[in-house]
C-alpha cells in the first residue's frame, strides 16, 4: 500500500494534477509489484513564498 506525497508549487492546474497522479501510480505499481488500486498519491499545492531554494525564497527567484 505505497503512498506517495508531492510537494509542489501551488498554481498547477487539474489536468497537470490528473497526469501527475497517472503517471506516478502507474510507475510505482510496476517497481513496487502492486495492483494501481493500492497506490496513493497526496499533492501539496505549497505557496512559493514557504519554499525556499539556494538560500531564498522561491517567490523571489
């Protein structure tokens, strides 16, 4: 029963979600040996402002 967890930056629309949330069940199903149906995955949307890369803020990037 893997589940997986996704940050990413919020503004992704649902399409883009849809195929995240395929493409990742589909890839850990094969590795893992395990039917689709046991593959979770949670996405975070998270704010730019509260992720940080290279020492600052990634709003300011």
């Amino acid at each position: 029963m893997p589940v997986i967890t996704v940050d990413w930056w919020r503004g992704n629309n649902h399409n883009d979600r849809r195929e995240l949330i395929e493409e990742v069940s589909a890839t850990v199903s094969r590795i893992a040996g395990c039917p689709l149906e046991a593959v979770t995955v949670v996405i975070r949307d998270v704010d730019p402002s509260y992720w940080g890369k290279g020492g600052k803020p990634a709003s300011e990037l």
